[in-house]
C-alpha cells in the first residue's frame, strides 16, 4: 500500500503567512503598552513639574526670580548631561543651531515670567491661563507656516480665547496685572513650540531638549550674579536643591514619555497640571480658584482636548 503524502502542512502554513490577524496582533500589543507607559511617564511629569512651580512661588517671597530659575534650569541641563552621557555628544548634533538658540531663549523669558508673574497670581489661575499657549501655537502655526486650521478649529481657538478672558476678567480689577506677564510667558512658550515644528523633521526630541537647557541656563547666567542672594536658611538651600532635582527628574520622565509615544497621544495629559495646580495652591498657599475661574478653565481645557483630538485625526489621515 502506497503511502500518502502528509497534506496540510505547505497549506496552513501559507494561511499563516498571508494572514492579517498574526501580524496585526503583535503590532498592536506593543504600541498600546508603549502608549500607556508613555501616558503614565508624562502624567508623573507633570505632577513634579507642578510640584516645580510650587516651590519656584514659595521661593519668590526671599529670592528673586531669575535666582529661581537659574536653579531650576540648572537640574534640567543635570538631565541633558545625563542624557549626553547615555547617548553620547550625538545627541548636540543639530541641523539649524540659530534655531536652537533661539529656542533656549524664549525658555529662559518664558520660564522667567511665568516665575515672576505667579508670584502675584495664584498657582492654579497661573496654569489656567498658561493653556492659553495650544491655541496660540495653532494661530500662529496658520500665519507663519502657513498650515491649514479648519473652521472647526478656528471656532475652538476663539472659545478657548473666550475662556481665558473669562479666567483673567480684564477691566474688572478682579486679576493682579502680573497676569499679563503669564500671557507674555505662554506666547513665548507658543513661539518655542513654532520652532519646535520648523526642527521637527530634522532634530530629535532629545536635541532639541537638550538645546534648550543650555542655552537657557547659560543665557540666565548673565544676569544671575546681580541678583544672587544667598540661602538665609538650610531649608531654603534644600528647596533650591530639590526644585532642580526634581526639575530634572521631570524633564527625563518627559523625554522617556515621547519616546515610547506619539505627542498627540500624550499631549491631552498636560491639562493636569490644573488639577495639581489647585491642589498645591491649596495646601501651600491656601489658594482656591473661584467659580468663573473655574468656568473658564473648564472652557480652555474642553476646546484644548477637542483640538488635541481633531489634531490626532488629521496625522491619522496622513
């Protein structure tokens, strides 16, 4: 009797190789674990950061602000260093330095201003206010790299507008004017971000962090001997200590967020810092928002998460 051939094998394993569901599983798995590392590693950034601005408003009442941020830039460059010796001085390679330097300079202005504008203002109206910066990158990512912003988005852009006037109440002596310091920071912010976009498909997320921690430390180097007032106390020194300490930690969960993930992904989690700025408004300062500060924040977060979203679904489409 003939023996019959073994059939099936050649067969099932042609279904395996053409099949989509093998390959889309082990694909899939991956990224949505990177994405919620990613998630977590920027919420814990954010909670320090906040933490950050707390201790960088505590310190205002002895020290002056460029004191402050010089600290606080200096655990950031202790970061970059760490990255450096990690990945190597590959990571200063740039293809635009001006550009670079020009970035590292509006972080020295905007972190220097929002420091000087939220001693005056609460912590958490601060953070509110700040959000004004996503809207702003937006109108100026349409006016001077020309990208397109649908209806939908201009609409947003306008309530979130509405919602910062709402936190802020110009005319009605109800805000410190400081606060226009914070405005002035978030657009500096929204200019660094515009340059972010021009580096983007160039520079790595790494350089241009790096980038900006030197520069803006060396550039505050300049005026900080004028403005030096030493510690009056060990528990303003450990302050200063932990502040860059956790400046930097938070600056490395950031970097390792956006490694694992997309920005657009990760993105919708800085609206947390107004959850933490309350909180430590709260049990610091005493500090609560009132009810048409919440209204606005409520506003500004709503119209930032719906552009976050639309944004998400253009680079989808891409």
């Amino acid at each position: 009797m003939a023996l019959r051939p073994i059939v099936g094998i050649d067969h099932w394993r042609r279904k395996i190789a053409i099949s989509p569901i093998t390959p889309l599983k082990a694909a899939q798995a991956p990224k949505t674990a990177g994405n919620l590392r990613g998630i977590a590693l920027m919420a814990a950034g954010m909670f320090l950061f906040s933490a950050v601005d707390a201790m960088g408003k505590f310190l205002t009442d002895t020290m002056h602000p460029v004191q402050i941020v010089w600290f606080r830039q200096l655990g950031l460059l202790f970061g970059v260093l760490v990255l450096i010796a990690l990945r190597g001085p590959s990571v200063l390679r740039s293809s635009n330095p001006k550009l670079q330097i020009g970035r590292g300079l509006l972080a020295a202005c905007s972190a220097t201003l929002f420091i000087v504008g939220v001693s005056y203002v609460p912590l958490a109206d601060a953070v509110a206010i700040s959000f004004v910066a996503p809207f702003m990158v937006m109108v100026m990512g349409a006016l001077i790299l020309r990208e397109p912003v649908g209806v939908r988005r201009w609409v947003a852009i306008t309530i979130g507008f509405v919602g910062t006037l709402i936190v802020i109440r110009p005319g009605m002596g109800l805000m410190h004017p400081a606060a226009g310091l914070v405005i002035i920071a978030a657009t500096a912010f929204a200019l660094r971000q515009i340059l972010s976009r021009v580096l983007a498909g160039a520079d790595s997320t790494q350089t241009r962090v790096a980038y900006t921690a030197i520069v803006s430390w060396a550039l505050l180097c300049i005026p900080f001997p004028f403005v030096w007032r030493a510690p009056a106390t060990t528990f303003e020194i450990w302050l200063l200590i932990a502040m860059a300490v956790i400046a930097a930690f938070a600056e490395t969960l950031v970097i390792v967020a956006l490694s694992l993930t997309q920005a657009v992904v990760v993105a919708p989690v800085q609206y947390s810092l107004i959850i933490w700025g309350t909180l430590y408004g709260f049990f610091i300062f005493g500090q609560l928002p009132d009810a048409w500060t919440w209204i606005g924040t409520v506003i500004i977060v709503a119209t930032g998460l719906y552009t976050l979203n639309r944004e998400r679904a253009i680079t989808r489409m891409k």
